[in-house]
C-alpha cells in the first residue's frame, strides 16, 4: 500500500498535468477563426489595397479564395493558396476598377472542419487628392 500511495504521490500530479496539457491543444486545434481582415467588411476604399492579409487565431490551411464583381464576374487573383498551413494570409490583389466586390475564402481548420467567410468592400475610384468643382462664389443674402 505503501508503494501504491508512493506511485500515485509521483506519478498522480503529471498524469493531471498532461490531461490538462492535451485538453487546451484540443482546444487550440478546433476552429480557425478570423482574427482580422485587412478590409472591413462594407468599407469604401477610393483604391484596392496591395494585398488582403487575413489572420487566424490557429494554423489553418486556405483552400479557396475568390474575388467577384458586382455582376458576379470572377477577377483574376495571382494568388495559389500555400500547402502549408498558416496563420496568416497574404493575398495580393490587383487594380480594381470602380465597382462592388466581394472577396470570399474557405478555410480548413486542423480538425478537419471546412469554414467559409468573406468580405464585401467598394472601390469609390475616386481620387482622394482631387477635391471637387471650385467653391460656389458667396452670395449676399
Ligand atoms: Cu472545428
């Protein structure tokens, strides 16, 4: 009995730790959720940004991303998704034109899950130095 208690004196606290440990990595590998996306969602940009970076809060391998217009018209990304997954995604985008767009990717989480997300943003085109008509005359009232 003696020897029991001494087994369980030693060997009981680091099979609690190790239960412990594997517990939150299991937790750590469920779902990879966006952290942040370099464009908010519905934001009006007066030109496309170099790239979308997105960030998860766990390793996940991206599997698709696509980027449509208005018209649902599918734009050319020079983008292949890296085998190996990541944290963090760097997309480069192309020069947009005025328009609505959407940009959308599925992601594989490490258990397996398959998660879709996106954003939708607006290229305004609009010249942010370029400031309107001149300035109507002040009138007397
Ligand atoms: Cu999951």
């Amino acid at each position: 009995m003696k020897l029991f208690e001494a087994q369980w004196g030693a060997k009981g606290p680091i099979a609690v730790v190790a239960l412990g440990l594997f517990s939150i990595a299991s937790l750590a590998q469920a779902h990879a959720m966006v952290r942040s996306v370099s464009i908010a969602e519905g934001a009006t940009l007066t030109a496309a940004p170099p790239n979308l970076v997105i960030v998860f809060d766990h390793d996940a391998g991206l599997g698709s991303v696509r980027l449509t217009t208005a018209s649902g018209e599918v734009v050319p990304l020079a983008f292949t998704p890296p085998r190996a997954m990541g944290k963090t995604f760097t997309i480069p985008l192309p020069r947009l034109e005025a328009d609505r767009y959407k940009i959308e990717w599925r992601v594989i989480a490490q258990d397996g899950h398959v998660m879709a997300a996106g954003v939708n943003f607006v290229i305004s085109g609009a010249s942010p130095t370029l400031t309107s008509a001149p300035l109507p005359k002040p009138k007397r009232l």
